[in-house]
C-alpha cells in the first residue's frame, strides 16, 4: 500500500514540474523555422499560407527597368522585346516610384 501511494505522489509530482516533450520542442522548433523562412522570404511562400501568417509582407512580382530609344529609364510589368532589362524585385509597401530628378 505504502509502495503504491508513493508511485501516484511521483506521478503527480512529475506532472506538476511542468515537463515538456522533447519531441514536442523538436516540433515546435522545425515549424518556427519554417514559419520565419517564409515570412523573410515571401516569394518562397506558398500562396495559401500567405494569406493565413498574420502580418506576411505582401509579395509581388517583379519589375523590369530599361531604357528606351530616347535613352530615357522605362519601369514596366512585362519584360521588353529585343531590349536589355534590369529585374526588381519589390514588395508592395515599398515605394517603387524613381526619384525625380530636378
């Protein structure tokens, strides 16, 4: 009796210390990894969990600047033909306007 009363206290004691998993640390580690890859890398992001991260900067695609025939600096969405191109890349709450130049 004696034997089985001290089996029940260790129980209990063991479950008040506040003991977690070590394969619940391993989990909970991988997946912040995870969770913080994608939100510093939001182009890596599928488009599914962007919408579900709280806060996840929002990820656009990219820009292409290049000059035209009068040499002036042209930003667009869409690659030009037969011209050579810079890509941006950018996120949305980034201004994405040149400077004017005075």
């Amino acid at each position: 009796m004696q034997q089985e009363h001290s089996c029940k206290n260790w129980k209990r004691a063991r479950r008040q210390s506040g003991a977690v998993p070590i394969w619940l640390l391993i989990v909970l580690g991988i997946l912040s990894g995870v969770l913080l890859y994608w939100y510093a890398t939001p182009q890596e992001t599928p488009s599914w969990v962007r919408d579900w991260l709280p806060g996840m900067p929002e990820y656009t695609g990219p820009l292409y600047q290049w000059r035209d025939d009068q040499g002036q600096v042209q930003i667009t969405d869409k690659p030009p033909r037969g011209q050579p191109y810079d890509v941006i890349q950018y996120r949305s709450n980034t201004n994405v306007m040149p400077a004017q130049e005075r």
